[in-house]
C-alpha cells in the first residue's frame, strides 16, 4: 500500500525538462491514486537547501531522488514506491 497523501517538489530553472518532468510526476501520482502535494521550486536557494546542484531534481517527502533527468511517469510511479518502503519496489536495467 501506498500512502495516500506525499509532498512531492521539482526544481526547475523554468526549463523544458523541468516541466517534463513536473507533468510526468502529475502524472504518476494520479495513476497510483495519490493526492500529492505538489510544488515547483524556483528560488535558487530553496534548491540549494536541497543540496540539487543540477535541474530538473525531484524531492520526495523532503529527500531528493532524482537529479538532471527528465523521468517519465513509470519512473516516477518506481521512486515512489521506494520512498514509501513498498516491498514490491524492483528496479530492473
């Protein structure tokens, strides 16, 4: 089981990749059923704080789980198993 409730962050210099990436997280969620807190960070030291030195990064509940990549939607759907601690979470590739 997924929670149901996740604060999920892009930073983003306003780049293509970065709303890419935003619209895949959107995505995600809604495919897993999950009513995320979405936020897109475009202050340069709110992404510092979180230690991204490259755009887009993806946060998830506070912690950073992507950096530089565009992810699509399963991607996406993966990492937030992991953060959530779902057993059935398997990386393949």
């Amino acid at each position: 089981m997924v929670a149901k409730e996740l604060d999920i962050a892009v930073t983003t210099g306003n780049s293509y990749t970065a709303a890419m990436t935003a619209q895949a997280t959107l995505k995600a969620a809604k495919m897993m059923g999950i009513d995320a807190e979405f936020c897109k960070v475009t202050e340069i030291k709110k992404i510092m704080e979180y230690g991204a030195m490259l755009t887009p990064a993806l946060a998830i509940n506070g912690k950073i789980v992507s950096v530089g990549r565009v992810l699509n939607p399963d991607e996406i759907k993966k990492l937030i198993l992991k953060e959530m601690g779902n057993p059935d979470y398997r990386i393949y590739g």
